[in-house]
C-alpha cells in the first residue's frame, strides 16, 4: 500500500487508527503518523470517502486544508486560515530564536523567567 501511494504521488499519510509494518514503511522514506502500530493486517470491510470531510482524532479535516506533521505530531491548518496561521508561526520561530540567541549568550531561562537560584545539595 505504501509503495502504491507513492506511486499516486501521494505525500504521506495520517491514520486515525493502527498501521503494519512500519519499519518497512520508514525505509521507504515515506511520512507515517499513525495512533498505533500492530502486526496484523487491516480489517478491509469499511467503506472510504475521497474529497469529503473526516474526523480524525475528533479534529475535522476538509478537502483542501493544510496537513503538516513531524516527530511530534500532526497539526491540521483550515485553508481560509493558513495566511494568519503562517504570520503566527513566523512570528513564535522569530521569538525563538532570540531566546536561543540569549541563552547562548549565557542568559538562561530561569533568569529571564525570575525564578530563583537553584540550590544544590550535597
């Protein structure tokens, strides 16, 4: 099934439920974010839907909205939103990076947090 989506130009996939052979499917190189992994094959008795909306994880999901995942999850983006959505997003990896800038600069979380000196017991 992998190799087929790849050969559909398929882009990845997210399954609200468990896949097989995922190890198979990460030598593919091909982005899998599943809820669980078992070895047992598919149950193939349910009906689909293409172009319509789903739930997935209780989060809905409609033709045309911006699908983005990574080893920390999959994050679903309204297409009507994706320009704010965007401005938000560069704006927080902005922020970010003056906090690295500052910590490397030896100005540590903690101290621009206020919290107090941290004790060490010996």
């Amino acid at each position: 099934m992998t190799r087929a989506a790849q050969e559909c130009s398929i882009a990845g996939i997210v399954v609200d439920g468990a896949v097989r052979d995922a190890a198979e499917i990460r030598e593919l190189g091909f982005p899998c974010f599943a809820s669980a992994v078992v070895p047992a094959g598919p149950h193939k008795g349910f009906g689909g839907i293409i172009d319509g909306v789903i739930s997935c994880a209780g989060c809905p999901v409609r033709p045309g909205d911006i699908v983005l995942g990574d080893d920390d999850g999959v994050a679903v983006v309204p297409l009507e939103r994706q320009a704010n959505i965007l401005a938000a997003s560069l704006d927080k990896i902005a922020a970010e990076e003056a906090i690295n800038a500052e910590t490397k600069e030896g100005n540590l979380p903690g101290n621009r947090m206020g919290l107090p000196e941290v004790e060490w017991i010996d």
